[in-house]
C-alpha cells in the first residue's frame, strides 16, 4: 500500500462539520466553558501558603473526596469494538514503531513546533500566579473521585511532589509489567496531524504511513483503551502507589495562549492513569482516568463523567514539556490538543521524598 500524502488540515479538520460538543460544565467538552482564555480566574490569591511549612506539608484532602464516581468505569455504548479488531490494530501499529523511535532527534522541526506553541503558554502562564492544584486550593474544589484516584496518596506526599516531572526510564522502571524489548527500548514520541507520525487520511488512520484502522475504529480503540474496570474495594484503591506525571496546560490550538483548563496526572505501577482536570472558569475540578497501554505505549483518558470525550498522547509525550494529544469526541470528530508543562517554584519548593 502507497504511503498517504500528509494531508493539509489537522486531524479531524477535513470530516463533515459535526456540532461540536455542549459546552460548560458537563464536561461533554471537558468543562471547556464558553471561550478559551476566560477572563475571570478563580484562585489567584495565595490562601495558606504563607503559614510556616504550607508549601511542604502533605495536602490534607478531608471531604475533597464527593463521592465514586462510576460512570468513568463504564464502557459507553458506541464503544463497539471487539477484542480481536483491537488486537488486529494494535499488531499493525506494532509494526511500526520501530519507524517512529527517535523521532525527536529526527525531525527537530516538529519538536519545534510545539516547543513554540507552548512557550506562548508558559508565556502568559510566567505572568500570573496560579494556586492551582497547591495544599489548600483542594478543600473548596470537592468532586468525586473515580475508582482509581492518586488522591489516596495526598498525605503521603508535600504538594510539589505531584507537579514533579519523571523521565522515561524511571516510569518504564515503574510498571510492575515485563518491558517488550522491541516495544519499550526506546521511548516513541506519537505527534499528530500534519508534518507527524499519526495521520489522518480518507477517514483511516496512518501511524508511519502505515493504514492501522477506521476513523472511527481508532476513537472507538481509545475509549476501549480509557475504560478501566474499578478495583475490587477502597482498601485496593487506598494501596496503590502512585507515581507523578506533572501537571499541565490543555491548549487547544495555537492561539489558546491562556488555557482556562489545567490537568494533574500520575500514573500507577500498573499503567493506570489518575488525575484531575480543573477549568477556571466554571471553577469545577473533574476525576481523570484512563490507562497506558503495554504493546503500543499509547496513553488513553476520560474526564469526569463523560462517555463521548477520551484524550490520547503517548507515556513518552508525557516526560516532556510538550505532549502533543489527540482527543475524540465519540467516534466522529477529533480535535489537536497539546498539554504544556508547568513549572511552579513554590512546588519545586514543596516537593520532597516521601516522609
């Protein structure tokens, strides 16, 4: 089969024109409110943080925890794909990853590109004080928690700890799984759109030029991917330890220089995914889940409640300052996100060993 012609739009540009999603607090696009770079911005005031030891004591979560929050654990009805197809698409993509290893250092143009999108984040995120995601903004953003929650480790850990940044290796080091030689070698940058290594085409999806499923076999694949069955009790979810990703900007294009949403992610030594998604303009925090997938190093999440939204990047993505996201709005439009690294000196500060 012919190589595709990297195509001119982004992913998702070039389908039918779709409604996009409600937007507000429903979180059919995550809590995306009405405009990106909202004017109000809940939470710029520094509340606790000058009392001695505020920025490194563990967060004392209380009644942050609403309540389980189920419907993350349950596989949406659209997702209609069967075991064998994921495992005819995940052995087509296996094919190719030895194609797109070191894509950083082969085409630095690209690791540009982004580089430059988020430095117009960081920009204007240098220029305001955000007390988001610090020990004392937690107790007036109650929400429920879904089954696998990193929040059980709050107490454990100063505040700063989760804004950490991990490096490929020590997350590969982290998984209590066998590492696939020919799979987890090398870390595998996934960058998306046009110029990337996953392409959209004809209503297929390309990964190194190689077709590897439908459109929408490749959204249905992703929430298959994010839909993590609960645990068993509390007691299995209370004892699992957590490693952290950092914490993030969601940008949705380029000139969404003032994200009004701000994602915390951690990630367990089973490949689960845990996290929270604030949008400050609604002032509504969201339980993210999902999970890493062992054969691709694909990452896939839901937020909050609903069953049409999943985000996708790469664990590697996710070491870096930059993580190029792919994200479905159920089976029939996409989106580029990219999620921009944040750097807080106070957190810098606040993160410590485990006491």
């Amino acid at each position: 089969m012919d190589k595709p012609v990297r195509p001119e739009t982004l992913p998702g540009n070039s389908r039918p024109n779709i409604e996009r999603p409600v937007t507000g607090g429903n979180v059919e696009r995550p809590g995306i409110g009405n405009l990106p770079g909202g004017t109000q911005r809940p939470g710029v005031t520094r509340p606790g943080n000058t009392r001695p030891g505020a920025t490194t004591r563990p967060i004392d979560v209380g009644s942050v925890n609403l309540g389980l929050n189920n419907k993350i654990s349950a596989r949406p009805n659209w997702v209609s794909i069967n075991s064998n197809r994921m495992i005819s698409i995940n052995n087509r993509w296996q094919t190719q990853i030895a194609g797109i290893q070191n894509w950083p250092t082969r085409y630095p143009a690209r690791i540009n590109y982004w580089h430059h999108w988020g430095d117009g984040v960081r920009y204007h995120w240098g220029h305001h004080y955000h007390n988001w995601f610090g020990r004392d903004w937690w107790y007036s953003h109650h929400h429920h928690w879904c089954g696998w929650h990193y929040g059980y480790w709050f107490n454990r850990y100063p505040w700063g700890y989760w804004w950490s940044t991990p490096s490929y290796a020590s997350c590969v080091n982290w998984f209590t799984w066998t590492a696939t030689p020919g799979v987890w070698a090398q870390p595998i940058y996934y960058d998306y759109g046009q110029g990337g290594n996953v392409v959209y085409q004809d209503n297929s999806v390309y990964i190194n030029g190689q077709q590897v499923a439908s459109a929408d076999e490749f959204a249905r694949s992703a929430m298959e991917l994010a839909t993590v069955p609960p645990p068993e009790n509390e007691e299995v979810a209370a004892a699992a330890e957590w490693m952290p990703l950092g914490t993030f900007a969601v940008s949705s294009d380029e000139k969404d220089v003032e994200p009004t949403r701000t994602i915390q992610l951690a990630v367990n030594k089973d490949g689960v995914i845990s996290g929270t998604l604030y949008n400050s303009q609604s002032d509504q925090a969201y339980s993210v889940q999902g999970q890493v997938d062992k054969q691709t190093q694909r990452v896939a999440f839901r937020v909050g409640d609903s069953d049409k939204v999943v985000v996708e990047t790469g664990l590697y993505n996710l070491t870096q300052d930059e993580a190029p996201a792919l994200v479905h709005y159920g089976a029939d439009h996409v989106e580029n996100w990219l999620l921009v690294r944040l750097q807080n000196s106070e957190a810098e500060e606040a993160a410590a060993t485990p006491e």
